[in-house]
C-alpha cells in the first residue's frame, strides 16, 4: 500500500462545535483524499466530540482513524499517539478549535518537495484572538530558524517531514501542560535540514473560542515558568553561548516570562508577587545576560533586569510608572553619543541600575518626545538627533522642537 503525502493529526477534547468545521477543512482540501489520512484522537471528551470524530470517519473519503482514549489532562499524549499511528512522508498537527484554508497541504507540501526543506511553516492568521505576524513578510523557500522570524511561532501547527521526527525520535513532552509544542517545535527547527516558509496564502485559522477554553488563556502561572525552563534547556543544549544563543533565548524571555511581570502583576497579593520572583531566580541565574537584555526594548529590558536582580521594590515602582501612562525623559548623552529613556531609577544611586538597561540609541518608541536638555542646548539636539535616535524619528525630534523651546516638561 502507497503511503499518503500527509498525515493530517488531530487531538480532540471537548472541540463541539468547532471540531465540525476543523474536519469541513480537512475534506476540503484542494490535494485530494487519496493523497492524505487523518489521524483523529479523542482523548476522553464528554461532549459528543468523539460521535462527531466516528460519524466524519464513517463517510468521508479520506482515510481516517479515530482512536479514543482516557483523558491525559494535555495535548502531548492525543498528538503522541496520532505520531505513532502516521504513515504519511509528511505529518501535520491540526488543532480540533482551528480549520486549513483551502489550499494548505497542497501549497505546503509543493514548497516542501520542491526545496527538500524538513519544516514547512504556512500563514496563520487569527479569528477572533491574535496571531503571529512577523515570519509572513514574503515566502522563504530554504532558511533557519537564526535567520527569520520563526522562532516567534513554535505552535505545533506545521508540516514536519515524518522521517526527521522518527530519526530523531521527536515526541511531545507529555510532563508540560502548557508550551509543549513550543519544545518540540524548535528542537525540530534546530534539527531539520533547512525550514520553509508559505506567506503568500492563508494556510491557517487560529481560533479564538466563545468559552476561552484555549490551554494558553488557562492554568496557573507555574506552567510558564516550568515551559519556559523546558525550552531554555533546549536551546543550551543544542546552541553553545554567543550570539545565536541569545537570540533564540528572547523568545522564552520575552513570550513566556515578561508578561509574568508586566503591570498585572500589581493586582497580585504580594505572596504570589513573590512566588513568581521565587520561580524566575534560576532561570535568570542560569541564561539573563548582557547578549539578551540588549535586543529588548528598553521598558522590557528594565522591568527583566530588576527581575533578574531580585528588586520586587523596584520592578513595581517601574510598573506603577508604566500604569500611570507616564512617558520617559529622553535624556541625551552627547559626550557617550548615546539616547537614555529616564524611567524611574535612572542615575539613582541607591538603586545601582546601569545606564546601559536605559539604553534607547537608535531604536526609541515613535511617541511623543520629551527632553531635559535646556533651550540653550537646542543647536546640539537638532545635530544630534537623527545619530542619537535614528533616521525613523527625526521628523518627530523636529516637531518636538517648540516644545523644547518652551522649556522642559514631563506627562
């Protein structure tokens, strides 16, 4: 018997009634039933998901089998088996909330063969909730996960060569309850001869379901933590220290760990404020560096850095500050030739902050610019700011000039 091109793999809990359409997609698609299987894993759903799963098997063209089983409280174990049932050259991890375009597997498969890429990513774009934009400025024939964006998208929802998975007996970790697919995605990026890139079609719709069911809206925040480590791990382990290194590690540091710092954090009771600085000390310990904080904003390079050298006090007056909607100073160094952004604790003694975790030359936010210097110094902001601030804002510097003139303020 002929192995099909794709084996479409799809864990279901409780996906009524979106679980309907995800399968409409599946027999939609444009490269035709006897090029694919559908592997469907119910593990223990109480809502007729696992009747809807028989009934498609029953009918549809498509090879499909549905394996149902005890619920394993994540989606690693349903995704695991789907993996070990699969005969097809390629294999995609269909989320049971989500649907294809049209023309995915046709399109993502032709980009795969036609380039003997292991990884091939296709356009995700978000119904009702937000989606990963920056990987889908043009298509990518032949790349890396250094050398694009995709470190930015390590859901599972991709075409993996099935062999690169076997050789490397890649599975999803099954102890994760939250950002498993992110692990095992990017150890397949790390492995896989070359990566692809489908920008120029909507492959994929990424559901935003009524209930808010989603595992990334749910759970306690101590599964970030314990995702986060994972997938530090990972990269230490395959990516020596220097420059790839640091910028893989961006990732976990800013879309799994900064949002456990950001200005919720002062709705917290101070037991859990804590707890989470408990749970941050070993990662920072082990992987916050200089290589790091450097390719962050400046906001979120603080607000890590006070986390990295246990400040609670400090990081909650940087969070009030951000709350209130306060803007920074921009204060210029023309002797160091450098832009700072003064947020609070700036050039504090007492708090020993670096200059450099204010850093902003070349990249500051396009807001409203606000300057310490003196009206005398006007002559040196004008010559100074398109190097200081970069080309982007000097027609912002200049419309800041009357302002300037008017003497220092602050909002």
């Amino acid at each position: 018997m002929t192995s099909p091109d794709v084996s479409v793999i799809v864990g279901v809990y409780n996906a009524m009634p979106y679980l309907t359409r995800c399968l409409e997609s599946v027999e939609a698609q444009t490269i035709g039933a006897d090029r694919m299987e559908l592997i469907a894993v119910d593990d223990g759903s109480t809502d007729g998901s696992g009747e809807e799963l028989d009934r498609f098997a029953a009918h549809s063209k498509i090879p499909t089998r549905v394996v149902h089983q005890a619920n394993s409280g994540g989606p690693s174990a349903p995704r695991n088996t789907g993996l070990e049932l699969a005969t097809g050259r390629w294999v995609f991890f269909l989320d049971a909330d989500d649907y294809f375009g049209d023309e995915a597997l046709d399109r993502l498969v032709d980009m795969g063969e036609r380039n003997g890429t292991d990884v091939v990513l296709g356009k995700v774009v978000g119904i009702n909730r937000s989606a990963p934009k920056s990987m889908w400025g043009r298509n990518l024939d032949r790349t890396d996960v250094f050398s694009s964006k995709v470190k930015f998208t390590l859901s599972a929802q991709k075409l993996f060569r099935r062999s690169l998975l076997v050789e490397h007996g890649l599975r999803f970790p099954e102890e994760l309850k939250t950002g498993e697919d992110a692990v095992f995605t990017l150890e397949a990026y790390l492995r896989a001869d070359g990566l692809s890139v489908v920008a120029d079609y909507d492959c994929y719709h990424l559901v935003g379901r009524d209930d808010g069911r989603q595992v990334t809206k749910s759970g306690s925040y101590t599964l970030r933590f314990d995702s986060a480590a994972a997938l530090m791990d990972l990269i230490a382990r395959f990516v020596p220290p220097g420059d790839k290194r640091d910028d893989l590690m961006v990732r976990p540091f800013t879309i799994t760990l900064s949002p456990q710092f950001k200005v919720g954090l002062l709705k917290q009771p101070e037991k859990a404020q804590r707890h989470r600085m408990e749970l941050a000390e070993p990662l920072f310990d082990a992987h916050w560096n200089d290589g790091v904080a450097r390719r962050l904003s400046v906001e979120e390079r603080l607000r890590l850095h006070l986390v990295a050298a246990g400040r609670l006090d400090l990081l909650k007056d940087v969070l009030e500050f951000i709350r209130s909607k306060q803007e920074p100073e921009i204060v210029l160094d023309h002797r160091a030739r450098r832009a700072y952004l003064a947020y609070p604790h700036f050039r504090d003694p007492s708090a020993g902050i670096p200059d450099s975790v204010y850093d902003a030359t070349g990249r500051l936010p396009k807001e409203r610019l606000v300057f310490r210097d003196s009206p005398t110094a006007l002559q040196r902001v004008r010559r100074g700011a398109r190097r200081l601030l970069g080309p982007r804002l000097s027609r912002a510097v200049a419309r800041t000039m009357r302002a300037v003139t008017a003497g220092p303020s602050r909002s």
